[in-house]
C-alpha cells in the first residue's frame, strides 16, 4: 500500500545517496590523492587522474618514510596475538563448556570481569612490567598484551559456541572409544569454523588499529606499528597530504579489501561480539 | 556404563583444568595483578622512575579539583551522548530504508556503509585531521569554497572543535548500529506490519508505533554499548586535536589521563584517574540500565 508521496520516496532515496557519498568519498579521495603528483593534486582536487599518476607517494611512504617496518611489524603483532587467542581461547572455551571441573564458573566469572575494566586501568602497570622485563620496544610485547586484550572475549564466544553443539555428538564418539583429546581435535574443532573464524576477525582487527599499548610500549622506529606510525600525521603536523593518503591506504586498504572478500564474516563477527561483550 | 563415566570424569575434569591454564596465566599475569598495582600506585606519587611516596587519597581529591580534569569529564559526557543519539538516529534511519529495499542494492548499501567501523581509529582520525584541516586545501574547505566562503579553522575554533570531534565518531560508528537495527527491524513479526497497513498507518506511524517499540531491547544494547565505548574513546581524539583542543573544549579523560602519565610523568594521578573512570563507567552503565528498563 503506497502511501506514501513520490516527494518522499525522491527524498529518502536522495538521504540515502548522501549517506552512501559522504561514507565512501572521503576513502575514494584518499586513494585518488595518494595516486596523483603534487602537480596534479594542485590541479585537479577532486577526481582521480591519469595523467598524474604516480606510485612516488608510495614510494616515498614505503622507503623513506619506513612504512615497510611499521607494516610488517603491524602484520607480525597482530597476526601472532590473533593466533596465540584463537588457540587458547578454544581450549579454554571447551573446558568452560563440557569439560567440567572444580571452580570452573569461579575461575570464568574472574576472566570475563576482567573485559570490564577500561583498559586504561592495565596501561601504568603493563608497562612497569614489560620495562622490568626488558620488553618495552619489541615485538614481544604486543604479542603479550595483545593476546591478554583478546582472550575474555575470545573464550567468552568460544564457550557459548560450545555450548551449541549438541552433547550427543561427543558422547557417541567417546561410547565408540574416542578419548576427550581425540574428540576436541577431530570432531569439535572441525565444526568450530564460525566461532574460530569470529574470534580471528574481532582480534586481527582489534590488533591492527590497537594505539594505546601500541605508542606506550614501542617508541623505536625499529618496533612501531603502523597506528604508532600514523601519529606523525596528527592535525598538528604538516606534512605532504599526498604522503599522508599514501600512508593512510597502507593503512585501510589491505583490511578493506579482506573485508569485502569476506564481508559477511566480518559483519556477523562484529555483531556477535559487540552484543557478547 | 558407569566405570566409563567415571574414568572420563576424572581424566575430563584434569584435562579441563590444563586446557584452561594458560589463559588463567594470561588473565592472572596481565590482568588481575595489574588491577591490584594500578590501585597501589593510585596512592602514591610516582613518576615511574624514582622512589615513590605515600600520599593516601590525594590523588583522587587533586582529581576533584584539576579544572582540566573536570572540563574533560563534562566533555567525555557531552560526547558520549552526542555520539549515541545521532549514531542511534542515523543508524535507524538507514537501517529502515534498507529494510524496505531489496536485493543487490540493499546488500551493497549494508556493506558499504558499515566499511568506516572496521576501519582503525588511528586511520580515521588522520583523515579527519584532513577533512577538517585548517589550510585551503582541507577538503572541508574545499567544498565550502566552492561556495565562496573563506576556509575555517574546525579543530581549531572553540565553537566547532567539540562537533568535528563528535562527526568523526559518528562517521565511523552509525554503521554499526545500523546493522544491529536492520537485523532487529528485519526479525518484526510480519503480521504486525501488515496489521498496521490495515490499519492504514503512514510510514511514519509505523515507525513510531510499531517498529520503534518493537527495537526497545536493541536500542537498549546499543545505547549502553555506545556510551560506554565513547567514553572510553581516546585515539581519535588524540589524532584529531592532540593538544586537547581550543580552550580544553575536546580533552576527555582518556586523553588527559594519557598526557597526566606519558607526558607529564605522574604515575600516581594517572592511575587515579584511570580508576575514576572506570568508576564513572561503571556508575553510568547501572544508571543508563536502570533508565531505560522504566521505559518498558
């Protein structure tokens, strides 16, 4: 029943054009700009160009601005904490599920308050730790914190999933002689790949932008990642804005095109974990 | 039967607990001692280098007084609620259209729009610094000169640095609430809507009476969620005015306890304030739950 008047729809759909411009260009313009000579940029602001195009941003952005360090370091960091997360947090989330043993709502209730707290709470005191340890500037000690940052979550989803497979399942395997560790490693985990590739996303993610820990522990060049990296383009600093583009697509474009890939793990991921958490 | 149940039970119960030991080490490690240093240090003054001395609850009272400290707690409201009423807005109004539309074009759209919150804060508060960047070639600036109008300090004007902040975090969050009301909008009973039609209810009566109604619960989630995650904000607005703004108009707490720890090397007031808002956090989550349960 169409109720409604032509003007209206005209508008909503104008309202929705706006929504999708002013969400998109902003990117679009970031990877025109970091495509175009300064010459070009003075020339033509708005649209992509052909004529002045040119890989030296990048180039310049790469090498000389040391972005290949701050990327494979970004990569190494995060890619490390989400595996060292998505490890534990399946065990561990099969233990709180079907694995019963003394105290283990105790000792659940203790992980999960622990995603309750701001982490601003853990940032003083991580890096008294990681400078008694000698860690402060390495690798290392993303991977740690980074993995602590992960895992209430992570094992918070991990256990729900669990609880969804039905007892049966592991039952029948363990009646036909299958010990717990035979059952976890060839039934379980093989029908985990929602929960496991949910709990990859929310940490690959979360690590890649991760700023705080990232700029309080690692000061040295040798060790930043790239959001530590990017702080040399505050509001306040006045560098080149076609090295600031070049930069910037280092930065988003690998994720946004793993996430178009993937899309719809991406959006039932975040979902699921923001309302989980 | 029974001889299998118990020998799995012990050698179950003894995997349990070795399944869940490394992460309790994490936890313990990086979390709980942590926790119970944080609160030491929150009595002491320290600069994390020499000695450190008792001073009780100075700290905390020190906080009270700290004019920036209190400018900063009333900015981190302010955008808190900003960023939750317009991301709410925003996202429903989307979230709406797209229910109505069908096929390629809705699922691109949902894409699309959601592509600003999986990017990273750092990423999007350099772009911002850009869009809102003071010089003639901002791209802010750039579209209001194709009006004729002199480029304009955002960051840097006490009238328009709070609201560039505060659109900055909606662009990178209304994706995300949309998505959360296009599920809940999509999973309304039918029947209810077609009722309404029947009823001959214009669009916006059904938005109003029923479709609103229905979403109390998600709108419940996400207004909890979304203050909270707001309050704790800290990278975008470090990367957008570094400084804390003009006059003190964008410092939140998570930026100036940053500044009170790293900058100014107070160990001790930093830790007190971290533990204040993780307190205000907690008083406003009860209280916005307790608000929005009456409603029901």
């Amino acid at each position: 029943m169409k109720k409604e008047s032509i003007t209206f729809t005209i508008i909503k759909y104008f309202a929705y054009g706006l929504a999708i411009i002013i969400t998109l260009y902003p990117l679009l313009f970031m990877i025109f700009t970091a495509f175009k000579t300064p010459v070009e940029f003075a020339r033509n602001f708005w649209l992509p160009s052909i004529k002045g195009f040119t890989l030296n941003n990048f180039r310049e952005v790469w090498f000389n601005y040391k972005f290949y360090i701050f990327f494979k370091n970004s990569l190494i960091a995060s890619s490390s904490a989400t595996l060292s997360v998505t490890l534990l947090s399946v065990f561990a989330g099969y233990a709180f599920a079907r694995l019963r043993f003394p105290f283990s709502d105790k000792v659940f209730t203790v992980i999960l308050s622990v995603m309750f707290l701001p982490v601003f709470i853990y940032i003083i005191p991580l890096f008294i730790q990681m400078r008694g340890l000698k860690l402060t500037n390495s690798i290392t000690s993303l991977l740690l914190v980074y993995t602590f940052f992960g895992l209430p979550q992570a094992i918070y989803i991990a256990r729900n999933f669990f609880y969804t497979i039905p007892s049966e399942v592991s039952e029948s395997a363990m009646v036909d002689g299958a010990g717990h560790m035979k059952v976890f490693t060839r039934i379980i985990i093989p029908l985990s790949k929602s929960a496991i590739s949910c709990i990859v996303i929310l940490n690959f993610m979360g690590n890649w932008g991760e700023y705080i820990w990232a700029v309080v522990s690692n000061t040295k060049d040798s060790v930043k990642t790239i959001p530590a990296a990017l702080s040399y383009f505050t509001s306040m600093s006045n560098v080149f804005w076609w090295y600031q583009m070049a930069a910037l697509s280092i930065a988003i474009v690998p994720i946004v095109i793993v996430y178009t890939v993937f899309n719809k793990y991406f959006i039932q991921g975040f979902v699921e974990g923001a309302v989980k958490g | 039967m029974i001889k299998l149940n118990i020998k799995n039970t012990t050698r179950g119960q003894m995997l349990g607990i070795m399944f869940v030991l490394p992460s309790l080490a994490f936890i313990i490690i990086f979390g709980i001692i942590p926790i119970i240093s944080s609160i030491r240090y929150s009595f002491t003054d320290w600069d994390g280098m020499t000695a450190s001395t008792f001073v009780g609850f100075e700290n905390y009272l020190n906080a009270f007084k700290d004019e920036v400290n209190r400018k900063a707690i009333v900015n981190t409201f302010i955008l808190s609620f900003s960023v939750v009423s317009l991301n709410l807005t925003v996202g429903f109004l989307l979230a709406n259209f797209l229910s109505g539309i069908k096929g390629r074009l809705a699922e691109a759209g949902k894409v699309i729009l959601f592509i600003p919150h999986i990017l990273s804060f750092a990423a999007v508060g350099v772009l911002f610094s850009f869009i809102y960047s003071s010089t003639d070639l901002g791209l802010l600036n750039k579209v209001i000169s194709v009006f004729g109008i002199e480029p304009f300090p955002w960051l840097g004007s006490v009238y328009t640095a709070m609201p560039a902040v505060i659109l900055s975090h909606v662009w990178k969050g209304f994706g995300f609430d949309m998505l959360i009301y296009y599920a809940g909008i999509m999973s309304i009973p039918v029947n209810l809507l077609e009722a309404a039609d029947i009823d001959g209810a214009t669009g916006w009566q059904k938005i109003w009476n029923v479709k609103i109604p229905s979403l109390k619960p998600v709108t419940q989630l996400l207004v909890v969620l979304g203050f909270v995650k707001t309050m704790l904000t800290f990278t975008m607005v470090m990367f957008l005015t570094p400084d804390g703004g003009p006059s003190k108009s964008t410092e939140v707490v998570a930026t100036w306890f940053y500044k009170q720890s790293f900058t100014f090397w107070e160990f001790g007031y930093g830790t007190a304030l971290a533990i204040i808002l993780a307190l205000l956090v907690l008083v406003v989550t009860v209280v916005l739950r307790k608000i929005l349960r009456e409603e029901v």
